[in-house]
C-alpha cells in the first residue's frame, strides 16, 4: 500500500467509523442489526462516502465498534459479497468491489408487520403450527379479507363448468395467469398449454414420472437434497444418484463422472434446497449441455425463488433452455398457503400432447373453485403485492431468528448467509449429532431438522434446519430460540 493509498484509507476508515457510531443498530429497531448494518453500507456507498476500491473496516474491529456479535457483522459482509457490493481479498481485507458504480436506488429497509397480526409460538396448539417449521409461509400475513371476498364471489356465482367433471390439465385460466405470471418474473416464454395444474409438488414429479420416466431410471439427485421428493422419487421405484453440491450448486462434473448416462436430474437452482445457494451460469449451461446430449431430463423445483428478498429474483433455468430438456415446477403452498394443495408443471411445447394423453388418465388437481380463486387473486394483482409483502416482511423475521441464535447459540452453531427463502441452516460448530439434537427439540414441540437426514450420503458435517416466517416478533424469536437452547443443554 503507497503511503498515499494508506492515508486515505486511514482518512476513510475513521469517517465512515465516525458515521457507523451514528448508526448505533437498535436491538429494538424493526429491521434486525444486520440488515441495518447492511443498509447503512449501501447508502454509504450510494451516497459516495464509499467508492469502488475502498478498504472497510475489518468484522473484528466493526463488531467491536459497534458492540454487536462478530456473526451479526459477518451476516451483513456475506450478503454484500454475495450481491456484488464488496469482494474479499484475503489478508488484504474486504473493499468496495472496483467494479461497482454508484447507486442510484439503495434498498428500502424492511418493514415489519405489526405485532398486533402476530400468531404467537404460544398458540401453536391452537394453529396446528410448530416453533421452527419447515416449508410454512407466515399465515397470519395471508391476506384473509381478499380471499374470503373471492371465495364468497365465486360460491355465490357457481357455474355450471365448476359442476362438471374438471378439466384434468387444470382450470384455463388459472394456467393462462400461470403462464403470463412465468414471462413477466421468470422469463420463461410460454403458452398456457404448456402448463399443467396438479396436486402438489409431488403431484407434479408423479406426472412427469408417468409420462416419460420408467421404474429402475437413474437420476441425479443434490445431496443434501429436498427429503420429501427424494423419498417419493425412491418409492416410485427410481434410483437416485447422489451427486454432491458445493457454493457453486450442483456438482455437474461429479454427475457426469458418477452416471453419465442417468435419465433425469432433479435440481433447485435458485435456492438450492436446503444449502440456499444458487446454481452458477458456468454450471447451469454445462448442465443443459449434458441433458441435450444424453437426452436427458432436467426437473426444476423452483419451489420459492418468488422469496429473494436482497435483490432481484433469478431468472429460472428454464430460461436458457433452448433445447427443450427442462421441465419447470413451482408450488402456491410456499407463497399462498400449504392448504390449497395446488402446484403446476410447465413441459416442453413438443410435449403438450403426450403429458395431456397421460393426464387424461388421472384424477387431475381436483375442484375448480380454488383454482378460479387463484386466478383471480393473480389477475386482479393481489398476487403480486402480497409476495412484495411477503420479502420485505421475511428479511425481517429472519433477522430475528438470526440474532436470537447467534446471541443465545452462537458459541455453539454458525447461522449460514443466504439471500432468500424462508427456511434458515445453521451448522454445528463442534461435532454433535445433528440427528440426536433434532429429535430432542422435536420432542419438545419444535419442528426442527437435521441436515443429516436430507443427505444420501454420510457426512460428518451436521446441522439444522429451522423455518422462520411464523415469528413474528423478536420476542417470539428468542423465546423459542431459548427452549432449544434448554433443550440443547439437556440433550
């Protein structure tokens, strides 16, 4: 470092110390300490006091300014690194990336709802919702008045079509809202007929099974990878390929060396399930390169890429198929409720005819009813403001999660960054079966997993899996965050 370099980074360094004190993140403040620290940052940056090439602040010596935990700190460098704002350089520290320009729109900061929506940890009795529980959205921020005055519309207004047998590919639609809804978020172009309404997720895997896989098919399969699909994906009589997931996803190179020819693989680009990272375009194009010249079959569970809430969304796989290998799912139990029991399926358009020969023959994705209700609620807009609600609302509940654990368990498991979705994993530190300590929690009313379980193969890696969206307040948050922690103590 030139003598003039340093000076200026001795210059910078006591300014934007100076303007950290101001910061001074409120533990009572609506957005959690990391997102504050993450926003101040961005406005710094935005406002010029930070400039590309900029040295910051070490997370030791910012933690220490700041009196706050090390992992808060961390939290907040992660998620810039990780949008392109800052770059490590190792021993020479974290700068501002020198590619970066300045920004003219820094994120707003998150809004909480109030606690007066609240569905508390103590009512989970009365909810049928446990502490901790994976792949629930925030019930209470379901925007019930909307959906009751739908509903209401369409049972006073039954028509004849919603008496009749359904049409088994899904209500018309609702797969015309499906597919616009796809060109405008995802970029994925294509036409309502390529859009099949099932029962499910797994509605959607045993249609794609029926129509072009056959029992004793090798698949890849992410290891750790989402538990529910595996286990219906190994009863249908299909052999999984475990095939290891790094920051990158997917290991495709791993795949082609472990079974080259393998019929499918199951993927979750956006939000690898459950690591969270995304699929990198070096790997996604190597994977399209190897399903157009084996003839493979991509299935991508986009399962809540709708919940990115730093940055914008990323555009689908689905996106750069031009080869018309990848079969698209999404799900409305993440983003509306499980309830409803309704995803979709969007196939290739050479493919529209065989997948409606085979779906003629089963029972389809049932009433009509919600499913018009769902169109309307898309059409009408109402979809889109709720999943705008809905990531501003997340990144502040996750934030609570987040500093419970790491204030109350923080010696004991690391919280994992990631930018969207609405399950936390946090590894453990030390050696202890993630297994044992995810049976005692569940044995205590929390709905906590262990990474152990959504792997194939052993690892001596454990961790847990803990979904956030029902706290919602921080006072909720470190309650039962505090009865893992007995819980830990005891186990």
């Amino acid at each position: 470092m030139t003598h003039g370099t340093g000076a200026r980074f001795n210059s910078m360094t006591r300014t934007f110390a100076s303007d950290l004190k101001k910061l001074e993140p409120a533990r009572d403040h609506d957005a959690p300490m990391y997102l504050q620290l993450y926003h101040h940052f961005r406005e710094a940056i935005a406002g010029g006091r930070l400039v590309a090439g900029d040295r910051v602040p070490s997370v030791r010596s910012l933690a220490s300014e700041l009196r706050v935990a090390r992992g808060t700190v961390e939290m907040a460098f992660q998620v810039l690194v990780s949008e392109g704002y800052f770059v490590t350089r190792g021993a020479a520290g974290t700068v501002v990336s020198p590619g970066l320009g300045v920004l003219s729109d820094p994120t707003p900061p998150a809004v909480a709802i109030p606690a007066a929506q609240a569905l508390s940890v103590d009512a989970e009795a009365d909810t049928g919702m446990s502490p901790f529980q994976l792949g629930l959205p925030a019930l209470d921020a379901f925007p019930r008045k909307t959906w009751a005055r739908l509903c209401g519309r369409h049972q006073r207004n039954l028509h004849t079509s919603a008496m009749t047998y359904p049409d088994p590919t899904g209500h018309e639609p609702l797969r015309r809202a499906i597919a616009t809804y796809l060109g405008i978020s995802r970029g994925i172009a294509c036409s309502h007929e390529q859009v099949f309404v099932t029962t499910g997720y797994r509605g959607a895997l045993d249609l794609v099974r029926r129509t072009l896989l056959s029992a004793g098919d090798i698949g890849w399969y992410e290891d750790p990878g989402y538990l529910h699909a595996r286990i219906f994906l190994e009863r249908a009589g299909l052999q999984l390929q475990p095939v290891s997931v790094d920051d990158e996803g997917l290991c495709v190179g791993e795949g082609k060396q472990l079974a080259a020819n393998a019929r499918f693989a199951v993927v979750t680009p956006t939000h690898q399930s459950p690591m969270g990272m995304a699929l990198s375009l070096p790997r996604r194009l190597e994977l399209l390169d190897w399903a157009t010249s084996q003839k493979a079959w991509i299935i991508e569970d986009d399962y809540d890429s709708e919940f990115r809430y730093h940055g914008r969304p990323l555009p689908a796989l689905k996106s750069l198929d031009h080869d018309d290998r990848v079969l698209y799912t999404g799900t409305f139990s993440k983003v509306l409720v499980p309830g409803l029991r309704l995803a979709y399926l969007v196939v290739p358009a050479s493919l529209v005819g065989t997948f409606r020969d085979e779906v003629a023959h089963l029972p389809g994705p049932g009433s009509i009813v919600p499913q018009a209700m769902i169109a309307d609620f898309m059409t009408q807009g109402h979809f889109a403001r709720h999943l705008r609600k809905m990531r501003s609302l997340y990144a502040t509940r996750r934030g609570y999660v987040v500093d419970a654990l790491t204030d109350m368990l923080g010696d004991r498991l690391y919280v994992q960054p990631q930018a969207g979705g609405i399950h936390i994993l946090a590894h453990l530190k030390a050696r202890r079966n993630d297994r044992h300590l995810a049976s005692a929690a569940r044995a205590n009313g929390m709905a906590i997993h262990a990474l152990s379980d959504w792997r194939i193969r052993k690892s001596p890696e454990g961790g847990l899996l803990m979904g956030f969206a029902n706290f919602v307040t921080a006072e909720d948050a470190a309650a039962a965050v505090g009865r893992l922690k007995d819980v830990w103590r005891g186990a």
